[in-house]
C-alpha cells in the first residue's frame, strides 16, 4: 500500500510540475523595498550626523563612532533583505 502511495505521488509530480510566477515577483519588491529602506536610513543617519557636528564640532569623534554604528545596522537590514527576498 505504502508503495502504490509513493509511485501515484511520484506520477503526479512528475505530470504537474508547480509553477509559481509570483513568487519571484513578490521576492523582487521585497528585496527593492529593503534596499531603499536602507538606503534612505543611510542618507538620513549620515545627514543628521553632519548637523550634529555642525552644531557641535568638539564632540565629532562621538558622533562618527555612532554614525558608522547605525549605518553599518542600516545597511545589515538592507542585506538581510536580500538574502530572505531571494
């Protein structure tokens, strides 16, 4: 019994090969999406630290220590993104 099981699901599989088109298609914007998001969080990490320097120019070691910190985790996230979406 357990036989005739795994030929009839092996016929069927071989006959009715699964075809999803969208998945590639919803991996695709998910990945674009993560990688905008993390280029936009990059762009304003890196903005926001030179205001703080402007205002502040002693205290420029501390805040490009935090800067290169939250744009290396901004960056994790867009690359993450990538490896899940694909």
């Amino acid at each position: 019994m357990t036989l005739e099981l795994i030929s009839m699901a092996q016929e069927l599989s071989a006959h009715a090969p699964v075809i999803v088109p969208a998945a590639g298609v919803t991996g695709s914007i998910a990945v674009g999406l993560g990688a905008g998001s993390a280029a936009i969080g990059v762009g304003l990490i890196g903005s926001k630290a030179v205001e703080a320097v402007g205002r502040n120019p002693g205290a420029f070691g501390n805040i490009l220590t935090l800067g290169i910190i939250a744009m290396a985790l901004a960056e994790g996230l867009g690359i993450l993104s990538f490896i899940l979406g694909k």
